[in-house]
C-alpha cells in the first residue's frame, strides 16, 4: 500500500469545498491559519494578458519526509501506506517539523497543543472502509483522485501512466507524493501555469524514484 | 509588536473554569489521552438530504452520530448534482448548528429595529399575530378595518422546497394576490426572454457541447448544477472551447479559454452583432429555421437593414470587430454551440430583449432540442394536488405591475411595489407584510427605503431560521426548522436526466422549531375561523350564498368552498410524500427512495460506478435528448409584444449605452462560490473562507487615488453610502467597481455576520425594466473617496 | 568569609540573606519576574485558548460560548505559532544564549591549552559565566516548548534527529562544564592538573560536537535554504559565537576583574583584543563568502531587501565595524569594553537575522509560477515576517534573569570569580 493523490488541477475553479469537507471531516479548528488543505492563487500578467490560476495542495506524504527525520519524538512518523502521521500526545511542539516541510503544510492545532497536518483521512475515512479522501469525493469537478502506487491494476497509477505530471519542488528531493497532471490540451496554459525548472515526469521515469525513496524508509513505517 | 491578546484569557468568566473543570469545550481535553469514541461504539447512520444552501437542490447523505450531524457527503444518486458537494453544501452543519438561530418564537416589545424581542410559546406567538399586542395590531384587525380586503396583505418568500406552500397559505387560502416574488430581484427577464422565444428555459448539455459563449454567467462562482460540473472538466482543448465575456476577470474567466472584457450592459450589441454576421455570410443553420422558425425574415430584415454590425457594436462594447466576426464564425461553423442562457438578478433594463436575442442567436444554430445543444428534456410528473381556493370577493387587485408592459399577475415587481408603498401612491393601504426565508434588507436594492417600507406597514411577520437583518424590523418572528431538521415535499427535477429526490430530516427540529408545513398548518388553524368570521362580516358574495344557513351548513360550506385555511395540510409531509410515491410508481420505488433519497424509473438497472470521481446515471440512448421534435417553435418576431408597447424584435436603443460620468464609476454585482447571497454570511465555516467583502478596483486607479490594499473607502451613490475596504486588482477596468453581495449585516443578533464588510443594497438604486419591472443590478453610478 | 570544603572545593558559608538577596540576586528577581510575567501570557495564549472546531457548534447547539470561541477563530489574530514563521524570538535568544554560553567556555578551553597565563587565572569565572548563559537559553527553549509531552523525548527517542541530540548533549555537557569549574576551583590542586589537558581537549571536542549538532538542526531543514546552504554552518556558529563570546568576555572582565586584578587587567583586556581581532576578521571574510553561496532568494531579502538595514546597520555595522575600528590600536581599555558592547548588541542581531530571515522567503511557490495566497481578499506575502510578540521579549528578559541568578548563586557560593594562580 502507498497512498498517493493526483490532481487534475486544471480543473479547479477554487470553489473551497475541499477546504470546508476537511475541516469537518476531520474536525479541524476554525481559522484561517489551520488549514489541513487549500486551495492557492496565483495572478500575473503574461505577455499583457491577465493569468489567474488555481493550485490546491495539501500535505504531500512524502517517502523521504525531512518533517520526520528531523522529529526528536517520532510524533511526526510513517505509518503503512507510506503515510505521514503525528501522534499529537508526543508534539513537544519544537516546530522542527514545521520548519523542516517545504509545503507549509503543517499547523499547529491549538486544542491540542501539537502540530497538524492533512492525514490523507485516514483515520476517518479509508480505515473505515471508504475509497475517497473528503477532498476528492466532494470536489465539483473531481480535481483529485486517491489511489494506490502499488496497485498496477488501479484508476491511480492507469491515470499516471497515461498522463505526464509533476511533483512539487522536486529539487528538495522529499519525493512528494501528490502528482500535479499537466494539461495536455492546452499547451499555452499548461506552459504558464508551471515555472521553468519544474520536471515533468512520466510513470516509468517517476516509479524508479518511488521505489528507491520507499526501500529507504520503509523500515520506518509502522502499523497503523 | 502585538499589543493585545484579545483571546479567551485564563481567568475570564465561566468559559475557562469549563476547561480547567475537565468538561472543555471541545471534544478532547487538554489533560487526557483519550481517542475518540470508538465507531463501533457510537450509532451512527446516513440520511440521505437535499441541500437547501442555495438554488440547486444538491443531494447528500448526512452522516448523524449519535444524533449530531458531523459530516454532509455527497450522494452519488443524483444526476443533477453529480456526486458532489460546494462549499455550501459542505457548511450546512454550520446552518443547522449556528450558534445565532431563532430558537423559539419572539415577539417585539421595542421600537422596529431596535432589537428588542420577548421570548414566547408558539401559541401566544400565533395569538399575536390574529390579535396583536400593545405594540402593533393584528391580521384580524388590519382586515376589519380595511373590509376584507385581503390585498392588504403582501407576502414573500424566498427560494426553497417549501416555497410552493406558503404560496398556497397566503396566496391561495389567505387569498392576497400581492405576492412580491424574489424571482423580480433575481432571473425574471431571463426566464421570460427564453421561454416567450423557444418555449422554455431549456439546459444546456455541456457534455456534449462543443463550443460555448457565456456572457455574465460565472459558473465557477455561481455554482448551479450539473452546468459548472461539465464546463469545467472539458475546457482547455479538451472539448468544449469556452468564450467568456465578462466586465471583471473572474473564476470563470480564469478557466476559459478567451475573454472579452465587455462593457457592462452591452451584451445585447455584442449578441445583435453575432446575429448580423450569422445573417450576412448565411452561416445560420437555414433548415432548421424554415422549420421552427417563426418570424425570421421579419428579423433578417431588422438587423441587416439597422446596421448591427461588428463594427457598430465594438464602440459599443469595447470588443474589436475582428473578435465579433471570429466568433459568430466559430459558433456558426462549430457542430454544438451553445450560447449559455445565464440566470442571475438583471444588469440592464434591456435584459429581456437581450435575453430573447440570445434564445433566437440559439435558434440560429439549429443547436435545440439535441444532444450538444439547448435540451428540454423531460420531467417526471409527480401527482399535484388540488388546492381548494376559496373565492374573496373584497380582494382588490395588484396596483404594482399596471406600469410595466407585461404584468405577472402572481409575481409582482417588488420594487414598484415596495416603492408605491413608500410613496403613498396605493390604491388601497398595505398594512401587513408576512415574509419567510426572505432578506429584503439585503437583496432589494435600496435598502433605506425598505426599511422606510417594513417601518410603514402595521403588521410584520418573519418565518426564518436565522435573526436577519429584516427580521429585526419584524413584530412576531416564528423559528422554523432548517433543511437538514425537516422532510420537505418530494421534488421531481427534470431536464436530461430526471429524477425524483426526497430530503429526510437526519435530525429532529432543535429548540423549539417547527418545519414550515407545521407552521402553515398551525398557522392556518389559529387563524382560520376568525378570519372567516371577518369575511362573514364583510363578504357581499359570500354572505349571498350564506343567507338563513344554519351552523351545520354555514360548517359545510366553510369546509367546501376552502375557507377551513389548513386543509391543505391534513396530512403530513412524510405521508403525502409516501402516497405521491407509491402512487406513481409503487412500493418498491418509496423503498428505494428512502434509502438512496433518490429515485427514477430503472434506477437499479441504469445506475453505474465507473470509478470514484465518475457515475453513469442513464446510458447515453436513454438521456432525453429530444422531446420537443416538431412542437419546437423559436419565436423570432414576437408581434404580440408590440400591442404592450415592447419591442416585437431585439432592438437596440441609444439610452443602452454604457456610459460612467466621468470620475465616477459602475456599479457591477457578482458572486462568489462560497456564499448565497445574504443567506450563509452567518455560517462560520463559511466566513472562515472570506472574512468580509472588499471593493474591487482597479490597481492604476487606485494608485492614482493613493488607495492601497484593505485601505477603508467611502463609497457613495444617489440612494445611499458604505464604507468598505479597498481590493486594488487589475481584474476589472478602470471604470468600474464590484463589490461582493450580501455582506454588512446590520442585525446585532448575527454575530458573525454583524459589522463584517459592507452591503450593496445600501447603494445600489432602484431602477427597473420596464418589461417586468425587474430590479436592475448593474446600472448604479457611485463616487469612491478615500477615508 | 567561614569556608566549608567539600570533596576539595571551598563553598562559602553565606547567610540566606546574603545568598538570596544580595544586589544580584534582587536584580536577577526583577528581571525574572518581568519573565514570569511573559510565561504567563504565553501558557495563556498556549493552554487556555478556548479554539473551535468544526464539530464543536454541533457538541454544544446554541451556546453562546461557541459564538465567542468561533468569533475570535475566525476573526482574531490566530494562535501563538505563526504557520509561516514557526522559529521566533525564543529560538533567537536559545541560539544566542547556549552558542555565546559555550563559545565563552570554548575560547577559555583554547587559551588553557595556549597556556595563556591570564586566562588561566580568570578561567573559572568566564566558565560559571558561559554555563550561566547555556542555562538560560534552555530555559528560553522550556518555554517555547510543551513541556507537557516532554516524556515522549525519552520514551519516543528519535537517535537521529539534532532536536532530539540535544537531550543527551546537554545531559553531559552542563555537568561537563560544571567538572570543568571544579577542576579550576579546586583545592586538590595537583589531581586536577594532572588531567586538565584531557580535560581541556575534551571540552574542545564537546564543544565542537555542541556546534555541529547545533548546525544540524538548522541544515536539516532543507526548505529553508538560508540555513540549508550556508557553507559550513558548523564553522560558522563556531566563528559567530567566538565574537560574541569575547564580547561577553570582555563586559564580564569589566565588571568583575577590574579592580582584582590591577595591573594584569590590562593583560587581560590585550589578550581579549587580540582574540576580537582575530575572530571578527574571520567572521567578515566567512560572511562575505558565504552570501556569495546562500540561495540568492534568501541572500536578495537580507541584503537588499527589508533586512538589509537590519543586516548592515545591525549586524555588520554593530557586531564587526565599530569594534574592529575601536580596537585596531593598542591603547585604553575602555575602548576594548565599548567594542564588547557592541560586538554583543550586533551578534545578537545577527542571530535575529538569521532565524527571521531564514523564514523570511515563503514556501508558498510550490509551482515555480511566484507566490501563492490562500484567499481571494488577501495580499500575496512575498516576504513573511513576524515581529516578536510581547511574551517573547518578556520572557527573554527573564531568561537575563536566570542567567544573572545562577552565576549569582554560583559566585555567592563557590566564589568562582575570585582570581585564582595556577
């Protein structure tokens, strides 16, 4: 098992409705800094004409996760399905983690006194027996799709293999598992709303990478 | 440095002794370890909902946990709503569970916006209605003094399920025909212009279109389903090739594929023009318009000989010529255009004309009534009840729509209305205005002189689930139960893929509300004899068929000709749904209607998984592409109209213009995904995403005015002044501004709402078409100032 | 004064009086107290802040509370930790206070080894000095902290990570340098030279295991390049705490060693120029290198964005200019404690600049098209900077507190400052 998400995401229209299905999924606090997920903005101006893009993110569950190397407590570990988790009852709140993600994916949730991050659901929807992560089951135009990297045979990797994508800040080499599909259409577009260095892979480039990060830190990951 | 801490402190008041007490208010506390309970310990079930955040209806299944909803999930049954749910859809556990609800009838004992309310049972709350209190009269005094006319009272109502119902109290049993509906603030000209050319609003199939002109409709932020779902997933060369035009930079223009920065109101030159250049090169589809066309030569003639030509229209528009021809072209020649009907409040007074030119540029194509076009498809008839209407002879009749060229006899204009009331210039007196779900304050421009209205009338009475702005000019306020707390009538929705959906309430009514149909009735029931007894006493008609009868058949004859006003809800909504059901198509299907909460003919059969992002609700072959075939009829030259003294054809007018004084700026209205006009900016969850609105302006001029971002601007117009935060954007032209609807509540009783941005009723004037009446949006010029 | 000896050192029999409420220790409690007060706000704002949830208007329908609670969510500031900027003032002062504190026990370490006379002399006062600081910057870390699940560095131990490293380095280091005091102040005079110079190298080499575990805590953090790309980050704390540790060096000698030392205080004073010379050359080339090397984002925000006045004017000006101009020349003393002064307001400005600046270029360009914001009505942040909030800068005061009380006690009871012959 090695959960990952790819986002289609040039089918985003910010709408926000996979902010607010987190928060109440997964009973976030309220608040504009605690955000488990989000939807980001970009506007600029390409050759005189206005570009106004939309990029939902979240937490990428990296294989080489630097949040978790540099935990002194092992609350932020692995746990299997090549998930990161904190286990908030062992947060001494060092922030180590928070300064450790490129993403700025991690918060700290104030009830708890610990440090939070998007958990991919799992503890309140894929082991309980659901197949889709809030986020994507409730997306309009169903931007995300939650899968397996292990399973040839499923709608993730089929979907991976047939488009190119990128990662996020590949040259932090965390080996970030949300996959970015480039449009392949509308090549002006797809051009603009990436930037120079940003590496497109195809499946047979990117599985290499996958496996070498997973046999690195595997040991690692613990039973949920 | 930060000055203040302004958090909860430590030794404030009972809230932190809660926390050190162990019993914190949030479910884990700070000092154990405990997890969260268990599943398998908690009872937990899916209810399968209908939202009721906004127009569309979406369908759900609330995940109740020991009796509290902790999460709305999409409903992968629907067609219309394709498996998902919008922010809004998402935060109604925000509505059900606001912390600011009316909780149990109130009744005013202060001064008309002053906030000041007693708490009463919902018997001494009906009382005050029939009879009054020291403070304002009641229904039964109002229709003494005036003899029975029931125009006296004027009714509204907002968007909903339950809508129909207190149409039927007030309307048809209460019997006043002054209904002022919001459909005269919202989408009235659209509809009309649509169904008075091709007989009815129509969907536009977006699965299978292959090219798209949508003009002031943005999708991506004025969610209406299944539309925004198939837009947005085949744009970008995958498909369907969007053409947005728009006077600001929105969402939707993010994600089409070309933008033309019209200038507001104009879109009927842009739409004559396209028409112009289809008529000249004869790229129009010829066939279809011999055969379903009607009056087409007459408009050939009409355009051609005006001189509509792209060149003509770019100085009007501000779109190049070149642009015009490129795209009448592409439309012509492209297999499925569709140019989309749009449906928001009107921007112009010449929306009918331009919404009929849209409709006839439609026919133009041949794209009706066909996959890839606009589609009538079918809707599944559910059985209707008849509604026994009782006969006033005393009712006088509307005065509201005899200035405007079409009356709607049922839905008035509520700007004429409100402001002939205002004006003292009624035939007869309004004294009693019965609202529900409805806030005027908020969404009819000018809110002084609503104000100055609701101050006017003697009676106010409010039916909503929160303390709005209106409700607190209001005397008697009855709580209703919000949509996740209730089951409202079943429901069939048409269009390519029908179905018929059913809400369950996945939670019992909280505090002391009622679901409306309760409220009808027992409102009906309190007031019904009195009000009978009114009629007796003034009713010349009645009192001619009641002459000499005795009790048992003046009894009789209160219950046959409808005057027993609840009647109508004898039975519950749970039953009538039930018998409508098994009815129509039998036991099974109320079977499979509860569970699922939706239901159509074959359901088990058709419906598919795909995958987890994608449902096949009917196959291809059995999508009703084609219901209309030969009774189509695209009314080009609607003679008619000419006799009320209405263009028969779209014609442009010199005062159509766009045209901004100088200095000043336009006025434009708009939306944004996250919120429903007035309705959610009280949801937390909501105002967690946009804190308050800001006024968009555009950053050269906002440099030259020193305005920098969330600096406070006064912004004045002929009606009124806000003061409001500045958002310094190049996503819209210089001369203009647009600010976000709905916000700057003024009820103090709304927390969260209170005091948070600003509202664009307070500026913008009341104009109107003069086809309906319709209030119009987009033609309000304001002065902007820096404080 | 009455001694005790114990185990060969001399503790001085002082009253309680004399013990707790001397000048020092009187100063040190006001300064603790200013602290106490800043912990104070800070477990409010950390423990006692009633936050919403999603769930919780559902738990408790209708309650006005909730209304208070989601209000201040939603439309307040936001909770103690600034997503963006997690590192603050307390970091800052942690670094200052724990690599001064140590840097001060190296430089003494070295001159030993150097046999630098003077220096031996005064060791044992520098010594108590320098672990004062480390005291007090842990005690800023406590702070920071939540000590509540403190338990879990022991149960839960990850070897290798530097945050976790610093439990067992500080476990050996404080009582480490404490050995090292008793060594110095010792009566068993001739045991203690005996294995001073093993002494002496493996404070060296503690000292510079300290700076790399140190290092490795900033390096690890690979999205912020500032500290991430900083040639040799080792040799750089190394170098940075050597100037201020002179500094700090400098300031104490003026107040404790001027009048018991007579002539050889102007020994002292040389040798500390000397030392400032040196060091503060080699801080300047280092710095100068490295912005060549740091990741031009970061390097374009310190030195010709919003820090740069801080940087040049702070920093460069304060912590090397001024003071290498004042102690260019042999010549009064007072010159050379002036430039500590500085040498110590500037250094701790180059330690606000490299925690602040280090968070200063936000991560929200994910996608290599520019910066990100979240919301529709919100500025893009092309630079993130928090100032300090008020509990930071109390309780930094108070950890001035802590670390004029524990040398107080030390010096009250074991006379550390006294010039002691070898």
């Amino acid at each position: 098992m090695n959960y990952a998400i790819a986002f289609d995401y040039q089918n985003c229209i910010n709408c926000k409705a996979c902010e607010v299905a987190c928060k109440e999924q997964n009973n976030v606090q309220l608040g504009a800094d605690k955000q488990r997920i989000w939807v980001g903005q970009t506007e600029k101006v390409v050759f005189g004409k206005l570009f106004v893009n939309f990029y939902p993110s979240q937490c990428n569950h990296c294989l080489d996760a630097p949040c978790v190397e540099v935990c002194p407590t092992n609350a932020s570990h692995f746990v299997d399905g090549g998930l990161v988790m904190v286990d908030q009852s062992k947060c001494i709140l060092c922030k180590g983690c928070m300064e450790a993600c490129p993403y700025d994916a991690r918060f700290v949730d104030d009830e708890k006194v610990a440090v939070d991050k998007c958990t991919f659901c799992y503890d309140t929807r894929i082991s309980k027996g659901y197949t889709t992560t809030a986020c994507q089951a409730t997306c309009p135009t169903k931007v995300r799709l939650f899968g397996d990297l292990d399973d040839e045979n499923g709608a993730l990797v089929q979907l991976l293999k047939k488009r190119k994508f990128f990662v996020l800040k590949q040259k932090e080499k965390t080996v970030p598992k949300l996959f970015y599909l480039l449009p392949e259409h509308d090549m002006n577009y797809a051009m603009n709303s990436i930037g120079h260095d940003t590496k497109l892979y195809t499946w047979d480039e990117m599985k290499p990478i996958i496996e070498k990060a997973k046999a690195k830190r595997i040991k690692q990951w613990k039973k949920s | 440095m930060n000055v203040e801490i302004s958090r909860r402190r430590f030794l404030q008041g009972s809230v932190a002794l809660t926390v050190l007490g162990g019993v914190s208010l949030s479910s884990d506390n700070l000092f154990s370890n405990e997890k969260k309970k268990n599943a398998s310990n908690s009872k937990s079930e899916d209810v399968p909902f209908l939202c009721g955040m906004c127009v569309n209806k979406c369908a759900g299944f609330a995940h109740v946990e020991d009796g509290i909803v902790k999460k709305l999930n999409p409903n992968p049954y629907f067609p219309k709503s394709r498996n998902m749910l919008c922010p809004r859809g998402n935060a109604g556990i925000h509505t059900l569970y606001d912390p600011d609800r009316l909780k149990y009838p109130l009744v005013r004992i202060g001064e008309r916006g002053d906030g000041k309310y007693k708490r009463v049972s919902w018997d001494e709350a009906y009382d005050a209605i029939l009879h009054g209190t020291d403070k304002f009269p009641g229904i039964l005094k109002i229709l003494d003094e005036e003899k029975d006319n029931r125009a006296t009272i004027g009714y509204c109502n907002g968007e909903g399920l339950s809508k129909e119902g207190f149409e039927d109290l007030m309307g048809q049993k209460i019997g006043t025909p002054n209904y002022v509906d919001e459909i005269s603030i919202c989408l009235e000209t659209t509809l009309a212009g649509y169904f008075n050319t091709i007989g009815a609003y129509g969907e536009a199939d977006l699965n299978n279109a292959d090219y798209l002109i949508i003009a002031g409709a943005n999708r991506a932020e004025a969610i209406i389903t299944p539309d925004t779902m198939d837009m947005f997933k085949r744009n970008r060369g995958r498909g369907l090739k969007i053409v947005a035009l728009d006077p600001r930079y929105t969402n939707t223009v993010a994600n089409a594929d070309r933008w033309y920065a019209i200038n507001p109101g104009t879109d009927l030159a842009f739409v004559l023009a396209l028409t112009y250049v289809a008529i000249k090169e004869e790229l129009y589809d010829k066939d279809f318009i011999a055969k379903h066309g009607v009056g087409f030569e007459d408009y050939k003639n009409h355009v051609l000989s005006n001189g509509y030509t792209p060149e003509w229209a770019s100085k009007i528009t501000g779109i190049p010529a070149e642009e015009i021809y490129k795209t009448a072209r592409e439309f012509m020649t492209a297999k499925s255009p569709i140019y989309y009907q749009g449906r928001r409040s009107v921007f112009s007074k010449n929306d009918f004309q331009l919404r009929r030119a849209m409709a006839i540029f439609q026919g133009l194509s041949g794209n009706l009534d066909k996959k890839g076009g606009i589609i009538f498809g079918q809707k599944i008839a559910l059985p209707k009840e008849d509604i026994n209407a009782p006969m006033y002879a005393q009712v006088q009749e509307r005065f509201d729509v005899k200035s405007v060229a079409i009356p709607t006899g049922k839905t008035g204009s509520w700007i004429l209305f409100r402001n002939m009331v205002v004006e003292g210039k009624t035939p007869y007196p309004v004294r009693a205005m019965f609202m529900r779900k409805h806030n005027p304050l908020s969404g009819v421009p000018n809110t002084t002189k609503t104000v100055e209205f609701l101050k006017k009338m003697d009676l106010n009475v409010m039916i909503d689930i929160l303390p709005s702005d209106t409700a607190m000019f209001c005397d008697v306020i009855l709580p209703e139960a919000s949509y996740l707390e209730r089951e409202s009538p079943v429901t069939s929705f048409g269009f390519l893929e029908p179905a018929v959906a059913l809400r369950k309430a996945a939670v019992k009514p909280l505090y002391e509300t009622k679901p409306p149909e309760v409220i009808y009735k027992e409102l009906a029931e309190k007031l019904s004899k009195p009000l009978w007894e009114n009629t007796l006493k003034y009713d010349e008609d009645v009192q001619d068929d009641t002459k000499g009868m005795k009790p048992e058949e003046l009894e009789q004859y209160y219950k046959e000709n409808g005057f027993d006003l609840a009647d109508i809800w004898e039975k519950s909504v749970e039953e009538q749904n039930k018998e409508k059901i098994v009815k129509t198509f039998g036991e099974e299907a109320w079977k499979i209607l509860e569970e699922k909460g939706i239901y159509y003919p074959n359901i088990e059969k058709y419906h598919k998984k795909i995958n987890d992002n994608e449902y096949e609700y009917y196959p291809d072959d059995k999508k009703f592409y084609t219901t209309k075939k030969d009774k189509l009829k695209v009314v080009i030259n609607f003679k008619n109209l000419a006799k009320k003294g209405v263009d028969p054809m779209p014609t442009w007018h010199a005062d159509y213009a766009f045209e901004v004084p100088k200095g000043k700026f336009r006025l434009v209205t708009g939306r944004h995904a996250q919120f429903t006009q007035s309705g959610t900016t009280n949801n937390i969850m909501l105002r967690d995403l946009i804190r308050e609105n800001y006024l968009w302006i555009n950053s050269e001029v906002a440099k030259q005015k020193g305005i920098k971002f969330a600096d406070i601007v006064e912004v004045t117009s002929s009606v009124g002044k806000i003061r409001i935060k500045a958002f310094p954007t190049l996503r819209i032209a210089p001369n203009q501004v647009f600010l976000l609807h709905g916000f700057g509540g003024s009820s103090k009783e709304m927390e969260f709402a209170y005091g948070h941005g600003a509202n664009d009723a307070m500026i913008i004037e009341d104009k109107i078409e003069p086809i309906y009446g319709a209030a119009v949006m987009n033609e309000t010029n304001v002065d902007i100032r820096k404080v | 004064m009455e001694k005790i000896v114990i185990a060969g050192v001399e503790i001085n029999k002082v009253s309680i009086r004399q013990l707790l409420f001397n000048k020092y220790m009187i100063l040190s409690y006001i300064l603790l107290a200013i602290g106490i007060y800043g912990i104070y706000e800070v477990m409010q704002m950390r423990y006692f802040l009633i936050g919403a949830t999603a769930h919780d208007a559902g738990m408790h329908p209708g309650s006005h509370q909730m209304v208070v609670a989601m209000k201040d969510a939603v439309f307040g500031e936001g909770g103690e930790v600034k997503r963006e900027a997690p590192w603050s003032l307390y970091i800052v002062n942690y670094m200052y206070m724990i690599y001064t504190g140590s840097g001060v026990i190296f430089l003494v370490a070295l001159d030993e080894l150097l046999n630098l006379q003077i220096v031996k002399k005064t060791a044992a006062g520098f010594l108590a000095f320098g672990i004062s600081m480390v005291i007090g910057g842990l005690f800023t870390i406590m702070i920071d902290l939540n000590t509540l699940h403190m338990l879990s560095m022991v149960t839960s131990p990850n070897f290798g990570a530097g945050m976790w490293q610093m439990l067992p380095l500080y476990g050996v280091y404080i009582p480490f340098v404490l050995f090292e005091i008793y060594l110095l102040i010792t009566k068993n005079t001739a045991w203690a030279k005996r294995i001073s110079f093993v002494i002496l190298l493996l404070s060296v080499l503690i000292d510079i295991v300290e700076y790399y575990i140190q290092a490795n805590l900033f390096s690890m953090n690979e999205a912020r390049h500032l500290w991430n790309t900083y040639p040799s980050l080792t040799i750089y704390f190394i170098v940075s705490a050597y100037v201020a540790a002179i500094g700090i060096m400098g300031l104490y000698s003026y107040f404790t060693y001027r009048r018991t030392l007579g002539k050889e205080y102007h020994s002292l004073i040389e040798v500390l120029r000397k030392m400032a010379l040196i060091c503060i050359t080699i801080l300047a080339a280092y710095e100068a290198i490295a912005y060549l090397t740091i990741d031009k984002h970061w390097a374009f925000l310190i030195l010709f964005g919003p820090f740069k006045y801080l940087f040049f004017g702070g920093y460069i000006v304060l912590a090397m200019t001024i003071p290498y101009l004042l102690m260019l020349r042999e010549s009064k003393d007072i010159l050379t404690i002036i430039a500590s002064f500085f040498m110590i307001v500037g250094t701790y400005i180059g330690r606000y600049i490299f925690v602040y600046a280090g968070n200063a270029y936000p991560m929200s360009d994910r996608f290599g098209t520019g910066f990100e914001k979240y919301g529709m009505y919100e500025k893009v942040m092309n630079f993130i900077y928090y100032p300090p909030e008020r509990s930071e800068v109390l309780v930094v005061i108070g950890s001035f507190g802590v670390i004029l009380a524990v040398y107080t006690l030390l010096n009250k009871l074991f006379s550390v400052s006294k010039v002691r012959d070898h």
